[in-house]
C-alpha cells in the first residue's frame, strides 16, 4: 500500500516526470546539430542531460517500486505503487535515453581531448554518430510511450492544466492538437467542462485570474452553461 505521502504527492510528480522528459528532448534536438565550434552537440549539454535523466530515474524510484526480478516481473517491497505496463514502458526508455546519452557523453570527451591522429579516434568518432542516431529514436519512440501512459493517468488536474497553458509547446513535442491531448488526459470530457474544472482548480489555488480565463473559454465553447457563469460571478 503506497504511503498517504506519495498518494499526495504522485499526480504532482507524474507531471513533473512528463514536464521533464518533454524539456530535456527538446534541449537533445535543439542542440544535436553542427554548430560553428563543432559538428556534434557539446560536452557541456550532454553532461547536463545526463544529470537531469538521472534525476528522473531517481524521481521514477521515489514514486514507483523498483524490479527485483524483471524477467519475473518481481517488484521490490515497499510502500509504493506498482508501475502499469504503460509506466515500466516509460521508465525503461527514461532509462535507456540515460545510458545512451551517458555513453555519448564520455565518447564527446575523448573527441574533445584526444587529437585525430590517435588510434581509435576514428572508431570513437563513429561510436558517437550511432549513439546519436540512437537517442534520436528512442525520444520518438519515447513521446508515443508517453502518451499511451498519460491513458492510465486520466483526470490529473497538474497535466491538464499543464497541457492548457503550455498549448504550442505540448502541441509541438507531441505533433497533436491541445484538443486530441486533453481527450487523453481527460477520457475524453467534453471541453468546455475541462476548463470548468480547470478553473475551480485555480480558483480553490487562489489563482483568480486564471480561473477567471478558464471560465471564459468554457463560455466562449458553450455560453450557456451555467456553472461557469455561477463561477464566473462568484470571481468577479
């Protein structure tokens, strides 16, 4: 039985997780491209990759229980919750996107300090060029593996807001309409109760501003629903 801590804490970090995962492959493309100083992406970014990728393995293991046995699919003891096939999915390639971007680090850094004419350079210069290659897939991979994981995670209020206010950068990474993600976020709720909900989540938050704009977009979908013009009122 997961502890009352995590209960309270796990539709936040599964956000987090999500948050994360969609920064850190945007970082990977916006940098993995000849530049004027190099034509593969630097040391530096690749280091800082590495160290946010383990954060998120460390995020995963604080949330979920851990395999002892994976071929058994035996998990550790402990006050956790059991990861669904959709969320073992994702943390295999959470982890997977480490260890590559791991191994490419370190094969950046011989490049960067060992000259061409050393033995292996070549070899080293190749190794790094398939890695790449590789961390490229598996982050597509990874967005199709993501999305069939937010399935299991229908009606959390942090993904939905955070789909909502970050709608070009969620429709970019994800290559879909902010409608088609909230049908998945939200089972398919009708969209104008989305943002109703969305804006007494802000409201009971304190945000009244916000709320006050979640209401309006559940009015502009349907003007005479009543609840948000009750809320709207009481917000004003």
């Amino acid at each position: 039985m997961p502890s009352p801590y995590l209960r309270s804490i796990k539709d936040w970090e599964i956000r987090e997780m999500v948050v994360k995962y969609l920064e850190v492959k945007e970082m990977f493309e916006k940098h993995n491209k000849p530049t004027k100083d190099s034509e593969y992406i630097s040391f530096k970014i690749l280091k800082e990759l590495c160290d946010i990728m383990f954060d998120m393995k460390e995020k995963h293991h604080l949330i979920f229980k851990k395999f002892v046995d994976p071929k058994k699919r035996k998990f550790e003891s402990a006050n956790k919750f059991t990861p669904n096939e959709g969320e073992i999915n994702f943390m295999n390639n959470v982890g997977l996107v480490f260890h590559k971007v791991m191994v490419a680090r370190e094969l950046k850094y011989i490049l960067n300090y060992y000259t061409e004419d050393s033995a292996g350079y070549q070899e080293t210069k190749a190794s790094l060029e398939r890695n790449l290659v590789r961390i490229e897939l598996l982050f597509r991979q990874g967005v199709d593996i993501l999305l069939e994981m937010l399935k299991s995670h229908q009606d959390n209020i942090h993904l939905i807001t955070f789909c909502i206010e970050n709608q070009d950068f969620c429709e970019k990474q994800f290559n879909k309409s902010l409608s088609s993600l909230l049908d998945i976020v939200t089972e398919k709720t009708d969209e104008e109760n989305v943002y109703l909900r969305t804006a007494r989540y802000y409201a009971d938050s304190g945000w009244f501003g916000k709320a006050r704009d979640m209401c309006q977009k559940s009015l502009e979908i349907n003007p005479q629903n009543e609840e948000a013009k009750s809320l709207l009122i009481e917000l004003q």
